[in-house]
C-alpha cells in the first residue's frame, strides 16, 4: 500500500517535470506564479442562464438532490471493487453538477465555457465541436476547436497515452479518453480526444490575464448521459483538481508551488455573488487564526482523505471512537474526504465500532433544540430534523469537526440550511463514506497545500473576496 503511493508521488513528479518545460506563458515581463478562476454559483445573476425566480426552496431541493447523487456513487464505485486494469482508469468519479461552476476561457481567440469544478476530479474536459458525434445542446455556444489556433491532439507517444501509467489509450493512431461518471441524474460518460489548448486566467488579483499553453484536456466527442448538465443547459464538461496526473492542479503544480485556494460565499443568499478559486501567488497570505490537518491518500482513489477524530455540537463532545472515520483493515467505512463539488455534508451511518456517527451528530443537535423549547417541523428530503423557525432565534450551536492537529468550526448559521418558515441541520446521511461539503466551507477559506500535504483554513468573510 505504503509502495503504491510512493510510486503515484514519484509518478506524478515525473509527470509534472515534463508538464512544465512545456508551458508558455503570454505575458514574459513578469514570470507567472498564480492565478485565479471566477465560480459562479449555477442560479446566480452571473449565470448564463440565471433562472431568477426559483424559490429559495427550489435551491435548497437542487443542492440535496446533488449531493445525495455523489455520495451514492462513491459507495456504488467502492462496493463493485475497483481496479485500474481492464476499463483504464475509470476514474472513481460520481459527480455532476455541483453547484461551484468555473466561468473557463479556452483557446485563441478564447471561447467561454461553463465547467463544474471538482476537486474529486482528474480530467479536464468540454463538449467539443466540430463534428461532435453526440454532444447535447447547450443554450450557449459550445467550444469550437476549428476556431482556435492553439488547438492541437496530444500524441500517441505522449507519456499519458503510451506507458505503464497511461491514462489514455492509442486508437487508430490517435490519443483518446473514455471517462465514466457517478450514478443517477449526473452519471455518464464521455469520449474524445486527448489534446492541448491555451487556458486564460485571472492573474495578480485580477489585474491582468495571462495565456497558459498546452494545458491537456478532452476534446470530447462522444458524451452519454449527464442528464444534469442537460437540464442546466450551459454546463459543457468538468474541471477536475484532484491528485490524478491529468487534472489542473497536477498538470500545473510547479508553477502554482502546489497550492490552490477557495473561500466560498454563503450560496443560500438573496443575491448569490461569486467565489473565487485561486492557485498560488494568488492566494492571499495566511492570517494568524490559519490551522492545518493532513491530508492522506488511499491507492486508486486521487481523493483529499481528512483524519476526523471527533464532533462537537454546540458545547457537547460526542466522543466518537477515534477511528470511527479512519478506514482500518475491516473498516466498515470508507473514510472521510473534503469535496467542494458536494453542495451538503454528508457523516456516514456505518462509522466504525459499529458506530452511526450520522445518528450520534444529528441527536446532539436535537438535545439542543428540543432544550430550547423548539417546535420540530417535518423532515425534508434528505434532512431528517427540522424546526419551525422561531423569531429572532439566532443561537444555532457550532459544529467543530476535530480533524488531526486542528479545529474546524462551522457557525451555526452555515451549519443549519434555512427555509424562512422552518430550517434544517445540514447534514445527509451517508451509506459507506462521509464528505465534508461544501455547505460546510462558507466563510472558511481553505488552502490545499501539497508541499505539506496540508489542508490549511480560517474563518474569512468570503464576499469580501474579489478578483
Ligand atoms: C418564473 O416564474 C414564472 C411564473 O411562475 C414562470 O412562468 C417561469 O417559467 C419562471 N421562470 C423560470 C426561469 O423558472
Ligand atoms: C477486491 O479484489 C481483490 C483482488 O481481486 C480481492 O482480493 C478482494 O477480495 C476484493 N474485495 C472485495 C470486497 O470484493
Ligand atoms: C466550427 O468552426 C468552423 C470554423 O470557423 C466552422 O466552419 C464550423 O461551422 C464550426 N462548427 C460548428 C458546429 O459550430
């Protein structure tokens, strides 16, 4: 196991050497180290396709019914056994459309499309013109790779596609990918061509764009499914910033020294506003409140993995076995891993020892609300208890996870997900696994930093972040 993972760190290295003697940046007066994405939240004004009026319930429907998709598929992928050996690389994705979208500028002159952004993803891809041989409609334009001039197929002999950790393979002597997805409403598949374009960022807190060239992405052809991108109607693929050697942060590693940075805005909101997804240089500088935990891997997953050892809800520690979210040799749980693409928390029901962490959480939480005489309301969805809201009742308990060596607080404001009339503990059952969402990130700012191996973080208002 211990070997595995030497190898993928050592491959990946390798991997990113290569990588980065390749890239060219547009602007040589001042060398380039960090830049930084605009993330729409999908109802907001910047939205192409802002739906204005769904009500705030609407939204909050959406959010669960995203995440419930991801986290079925994790276990559905965990329990079928997976291997890298006959379908190469199926890259343990369940997915779909949270609901973090990157506004993606690609190739010259660059064309706008509309990625999820996914830090449990590998692969960056877009639905591809021309002759697409199944590309949904989108209502925006789809990216064009006739009309750029950066555009080109990545070779055979490229190291991704020929080699013992080729994650393409070679067809007809072309480089091609085929990716498959998660389960219910954001499962699918896609097809294409491994290829290079020039990618445009925001650079020095948005004071000019820069050209980054010969980032490697699908060109995909051949999509099936993904019947949630469909009914958004201007999602046209995914950007994908987990370990694997394809995604964004690998390919760029060097130059964004291994660190990439987001602090999500408060999504339930009149007017949603966007939060900013920065790499490198262009991440703030730490504040003295910043503390960190270890991030860890599991072989064939390219997952950030998080040592949870314990809950406290309001004042009360739950005193959860200490391995109960560490998956052990006869682990009934898979672990518990950091995902901003997961709009809502998920604590797992088979928690180790036999334990329901989701059970022993959610109680804690009701202690304290039945304590303070409120009235329970009928559960919604995948939110089993809820409360009417009473008036001016602001004192939602603080949800701290005690992951190793740091304290993550949660405020209760963000900890409950508010209706108007009634509001519930945000919080889904899980069946295997446990994700910290990203409901659980709002005025947090959170730095993956992999020099360290560390997630770092802090309380930020996060609206106050711009580009
Ligand atoms: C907004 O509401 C109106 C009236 O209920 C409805 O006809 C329309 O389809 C809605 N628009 C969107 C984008 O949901
Ligand atoms: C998974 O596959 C390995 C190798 O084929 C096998 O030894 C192991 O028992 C399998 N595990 C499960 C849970 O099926
Ligand atoms: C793609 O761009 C080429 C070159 O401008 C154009 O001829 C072609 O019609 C475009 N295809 C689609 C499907 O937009």
């Amino acid at each position: 196991m211990a070997a595995d993972m030497k190898n993928l760190s050592i491959f990946a290295l390798f991997l990113c050497l290569l990588t980065i003697s390749k890239l060219h940046f547009s602007d040589s007066s001042k060398p380039l180290s960090g830049f930084s994405l605009k993330l729409i939240p999908i109802d907001s004004p910047d939205s192409p396709i802002y739906p204005g009026n769904l009500s705030q319930f609407e939204r909050i429907e959406r959010l669960v019914q995203l995440t419930k998709d991801k986290s079925d598929y994790y276990v559905q992928f965990l329990s079928r056994n997976a291997t890298f050996g006959g379908e190469k690389f199926t890259i343990p994705q369940y997915h779909g459309a949270g609901h973090l979208i990157g506004q993606v500028f690609i190739g010259t002159p660059p064309q706008t499309v509309y990625l999820i952004i996914d830090t449990g993803g590998g692969l960056i891809w877009t639905q591809c013109e021309p002759n697409c041989i199944n590309c949904f409609p989108l209502l925006v334009p789809l990216y064009n790779s006739s009309k750029s001039s950066t555009y080109q197929r990545l070779s055979c002999d490229h190291y991704l596609c020929s080699g013992p950790n080729n994650l393409y393979t070679c067809d007809n002597g072309e480089c091609i990918y085929d990716v498959s997805y998660g389960a219910g409403g954001i499962s699918g598949r896609t097809k294409g061509f491994a290829s290079m374009e020039s990618f445009v960022f925001s650079a020095d807190r948005g004071q000019r764009s820069v050209t980054i060239s010969n980032i490697i992405f699908g060109c995909s052809k051949d999509n099936e499914k993904f019947n949630d991108m469909r009914i958004h109607g201007f999602l046209s693929g995914i950007l994908g910033l987990n370990f694997s050697p394809d995604s964004l942060y690998s390919q760029l590693q060097l130059l964004i020294d291994r660190r990439f940075s987001y602090c999500l805005v408060p999504f339930i909101q009149e007017e949603p506003s966007p939060s900013i997804m920065r790499f490198g240089d262009d991440i703030p500088p730490p504040r003295p409140t910043l503390q960190a935990t270890t991030v860890y891997t599991v072989p064939n997953f390219f997952y950030y993995f998080l040592k949870l050892f314990d809950i406290t809800v309001g004042s009360l520690r739950l005193h959860l076995p200490q391995n109960a979210f560490i998956p052990i040799p006869g682990s009934t749980t898979t672990g518990f891993f950091i995902d901003s693409g997961a709009p809502i928390t998920v604590i797992d029901q088979h928690t180790n020892g036999g334990v329901n962490a989701h059970e022993v959480v959610i109680s804690a939480f009701k202690q304290y609300y039945d304590s303070r005489g409120l009235q329970g309301s009928p559960s919604v969805s995948d939110f089993g208890l809820c409360y009417s809201n009473p008036p001016d009742f602001f004192e939602h308990p603080t949800l701290i996870y005690h992951f190793e060596g740091a304290d993550y607080a949660v405020e209760g404001r963000n900890v409950i997900v508010n209706f108007a009339d009634f509001f519930c503990v945000g919080i889904q059952p899980g069946v295997g696994s446990s994700i910290l969402g990203a409901n659980h990130m709002q005025d947090i700012r959170i730095i993956h930093d992999g020099n360290i191996n560390k997630i770092q973080f802090y309380p930020e208002q996060c609206s106050y972040d711009h580009l």
